[in-house]
C-alpha cells in the first residue's frame, strides 16, 4: 500500500516541474506581448509564485495524509492487506505479517470457496490456524490494475469472550438447579429420618397398624423423591417420546394418585367436558405434567385450600387451568416461568424444579405453559396443548428469511418452521440476506439482535434497505441473551410450537 502511494507523490512532483517550465514560459510570452510592460511581468510573476505555494501547501497535505494513513495502516487491530485481480497478496500491515498471511489470500484459509465469498460479499471464514474473522472487501484503484483493500477482523476474542459468559450462565444455571434439587430432595429425605426413628422409637410392643401409617408415610415420600429423579432425566433428555392417544380424564385421575397424601387436605374440582377431551402426546410425560401442576398448587397453599382443574378444547388445543389459592406469583417470575428454573428465587412456595419440568414437557409437546392470572387470592396456570402435535399449520403458508450465524441456535427454529409447512430461506451473513431478499421479497424476517460486519441493530439495517419490511421483522432471541430494548417484536428460546405460531401469524397479519 505504500509503495503506490509514493509512486502518487513522485508523479506529482514530476507535474509541478512540468508546471514551472510551463510557467515560465507564459512568462516570456507574456514580456515580449506586453513589450516588458513592468506592470504586466509584475502581476505575472506574482500569479506563478501564487501557484507555486497552492502546490507546496498540497504537496504538504499529501506527505501529512500519507504519514496519518501509515500509523493507521501499521496500527490498525485488524489484518489489513492489498490484493489484485487474482488475489495475490500484495502488501500486508503488521498485523497481517504476523499472522503469515502471503501469496493467494484464499489459500490462507481452511476452506478456500468460502472464503472466496466472504471475500467478495463480506462475511465470516476461518483462517489455517483456526481463527474465525470476518471480511469485508473495498476497491482502492481500477487502473492501471485491479487493487482492493480485504480488511480481515479477528473474531476469536470476541468469541472467547461471548463462550466465557455462555459458561458463566450456565454455572449460574447448574447453581439454581443443584439448589432446587437439594430443596426438594431434603424434605421427604428429612420426613423419611424422622418416620423410621419413630417407628424404631416404638419397641417391640407396637401396633401393627401404627407402624404401617408411619411406613405409608415414608413411601409416599420415597415415591416423590423418584419423583424428582424422573423429573431430572425429564430435564436431561428433552423429547415429546411415545407418542399415543390419550384421555385427558384418565390422565388427571392418574395424576391424582402421584400425588398421594398431599392432596388430602385440599379441595379439588375438577371440570372436565361431558363427551371427554382426547389428545395425542407421550402419556409419562403428560401424567408428570398433571402431577407438578398439582403439587405445586398444594405447596404453595402449605396443603390447605382449594383448588380447581378445567379442561377445555380451544380449536386445535387443549387448554388445561389449575387454580389455586396460593399467595399468587410475582409478575416478573410469571414472565420467566417460560425460562429452565425460572420460579428459582420465586418466594413463593411450590416445586421450583417440578415446574421447570412441567414446562419443558409442554413445550416439548408444542405447547405452552404460562401464568394467565395472579393475585394474593391465588393463581392459574395455563396448559396449552395441541390436540397432535404433528398436526399445528394454520393452512396459510409464510415466506421467511432466517438470518443468524448461530447455526447450532438456530437450527430448532429452522427445523420447527419447516415442520409446520413453511418456506424458510436461510442466510448466515447479512451479504447474503441482501441478495436473498433482493431477489424475492418474504412475508418476515427473523433476525439475530446483531449481526457481524453491521454497526446497527439488525432491524434498523432491515427498516433502511427495505421500508416494506420494517414492521415484518422477527428477532430470535437465546435463551442466554437479553431482549432488546427498542420494543421490537421477539420469538424467544426455548422455543414453542404455539408460541412460533401466534408469533408468525400477529407479524403477518393472518
């Protein structure tokens, strides 16, 4: 890069000695016209110093534009190189060298057509010795030959960074679990202690039936600690499983007996349709579901109140209503009982971990768990449930570009849109996005936060480009990262059938 700029400097410096002679010689026109007019070789003279010093004063702007260009050239964080028609490396920065980048710039990669296109349309690749960056490419001279500037960005730090944090999370997330686990392990562990010192306590002149009480009581506890350990392989192999018909009735009347003796001092209604209400989904799992939500309702009323059960069919889904009157749940846990261990922390008494299962088994069945009311009166909790899961498209089918480089992420969200019929075209860079879209205009997009290479938010780049578009923009959010603040419609992991569904068809207006 340097060495063109000084060829510049050079041949300017040749033309403001042509220019001089050039000058010089209007002079000596200009005398022998004027007949040596002083008045006239005066002005003459004073119009070519004039001139002179605008070429000293430019000249001077160049050397100083060139020295600044340097330092930033040399002390840029990025890899910086120049390279001609064919890719050859033609002068690199400090940062550059010491990454070894020489000869074709492809062949400094592990995969060279990708890094053909990163070159050409921006976008992500990864070097020989493992470091993912990011290119972006601009013309620097068309003549007399090619010469494009491939800035190369580091994203390995910023990586590093964003997988330390993803730990950090994770940790807190293992914390909040290992503290659910324990609390729900040591009541009954501590009830069964106490039972069998009793019953040792006793003697040998004991009544039979007394004994039986006390060990009645200790299976009922030992039953809910297998409970829990069913609850933690629900948790560590997420899946709908065997799929069957079911009667919801059935269902709930099973669910009754897992709860055993905490459901004796409360007062359960339970309302059901006459005709019944059947559903497809793995009947385990269901009859666990059933099971947490009541167990929940009676702890957080300490097994004493009522409680109340509806089910109902509501087009597609079944919708399933526990109330309780419980102290109720606070509105930002009700916003995070979606999250895994979202009530931790809740205040409120119930099966933090038996909830968290809950949710995660509707969710794998394509519903949705949520709290629809709550007050110091008590609360209610919502299952929504598809009638079969493998049957949820509305019948109106969406075009849709996906654009995230997360592709382990994005992966459940592509494969359940494609589940439920709809076209979905997926770019990882936002190069891409733009001839995808240019090509064909979709119904929605759905879009990571940020994306690399772009200084803005994505909906704001989408809303520039494409004004048509600024109101049909989804953005996907993880289920580690923060929501955005600017009030921008969100699909949030983890994911639900119902909830991409009511997502797609409020942006579309369908």
């Amino acid at each position: 890069m340097a060495e063109p700029v000084a060829a510049t400097v050079a041949d300017l410096e040749r033309k403001l000695a042509a220019a001089e002679k050039t000058i010089e010689a209007l002079v000596r026109r200009a005398e022998r016209q004027a007949r040596a007019d002083p008045a006239e070789r005066v002005a003459v003279r004073r119009a070519m110093h004039s001139l002179e010093d605008a070429v000293k004063l430019r000249n001077q702007a160049l050397q100083l534009s060139e020295a600044h260009f340097r330092t930033l050239w040399n002390e840029s964080p990025d890899m910086l190189v120049t390279i001609d028609a064919m890719g050859q490396i033609l002068d690199r920065n400090r940062r550059a060298i010491e990454a070894a980048l020489t000869g074709r710039i492809c062949d400094n990669f592990v995969k060279r057509e990708e890094a053909l296109r990163a070159c050409q349309e921006g976008g992500q690749s990864q070097l020989i010795d493992g470091r993912s960056v990011h290119l972006a490419k601009a013309r620097i001279s068309d003549s007399p030959g090619v010469v494009d500037l491939l800035v190369i960005r580091d994203l390995s730090v910023h990586q590093l960074l964003e997988n330390e944090l993803q730990h950090d999370r994770r940790l807190a997330l293992l914390g909040e679990l290992a503290q659910a686990v324990s609390h729900e392990v040591n009541n009954p562990l501590s009830v069964i202690l106490g039972r069998l010192e009793l019953v040792e306590a006793l003697g040998e002149d004991v009544d039979p039936e007394q004994v039986q009480r006390h060990l009645d009581v200790v299976a009922d506890h030992a039953r809910r600690i297998g409970l829990i350990v069913a609850n933690l392989d629900v948790v560590a192999r997420p899946g709908p499983g065997r799929q069957q018909d079911l009667d919801l009735g059935l269902l709930v009347i099973e669910a009754i007996k897992a709860c055993g003796r905490r459901l004796e001092r409360i007062q359960l209604k339970i309302e059901l349709p006459e005709e019944g209400l059947r559903l497809r989904g793995d009947e385990v799992q269901l009859r666990q579901m059933l099971t947490s939500l009541l167990i929940n309702g009676a702890d957080s009323m300490n097994r004493r109140g009522s409680m109340r059960l509806l089910g109902r069919l509501q087009g597609r889904f079944v919708c399933i209503d526990v109330e309780d009157s419980g102290g109720g749940v606070p509105p930002a846990v009700a916003e995070r009982i979606r999250q895994p261990w979202g009530l931790s922390g809740a205040g409120r008494p119930g099966s933090v971990l038996g909830m968290s299962v809950a949710a995660s088994i509707v969710r794998a069945h394509g519903g949705r768990l949520r709290v629809v009311e709550s007050s110091s009166r008590g609360s209610t909790y919502r299952v929504e449930l598809p009638r079969d899961p493998n049957v949820l498209g509305t019948g109106a089918r969406v075009d849709l570009v996906v654009i995230d480089p997360r592709t382990h992420e994005i992966g459940e969200l592509i494969s359940l849109l494609g589940a439920l019929g709809h076209q979905v075209r997926y770019c990882r860079t936002w190069a891409e996005a733009v001839l995808t879209i240019d090509a064909q205009r979709p119904d929605l997009v759905v879009c990571s936060r940020f994306l690399p290479g772009l200084d803005q938010e994505t909906t704001e780049v989408v809303a520039a480009r494409w004004p048509e578009l600024a109101e049909r923009v989804l953005v996907f959010v993880g289920a580690m990262e923060a929501p955005p603040n600017h009030g921008a419609r969100v699909l949030s992991s983890p994911l639900s059938a119902l909830d991409v569904l009511e997502c797609l068809e409020r942006a579309n207006g369908l």
